[in-house]
C-alpha cells in the first residue's frame, strides 16, 4: 500500500506552505512510514 500525499492547496486552511497540514502528515508517516509516501 502506497499514499500519494499531494494537493495540500485543497485541504489547507493557509497559504503556502499549507504549514496546517503538519499533524496529517505526520499521522501518515506513523501510519504508512515514509517509505510509502509518494510526492506530488
């Protein structure tokens, strides 16, 4: 199983760079492990 973490744009209450998106990425990389996180 891979995650493709990408579009944060549509998901991010800020602007660049989406710096509201930190705890969701980190509850992926804890989950999948950032050797399955595909980027972009």
């Amino acid at each position: 199983v891979y995650v493709k973490y990408s579009a944060l744009f549509r998901i991010s209450r800020s602007s660049f760079p989406y710096e509201d998106t930190a705890p969701l990425l980190s509850q992926v990389i804890t989950s999948y492990g950032i050797n399955r996180i595909m980027w972009g």
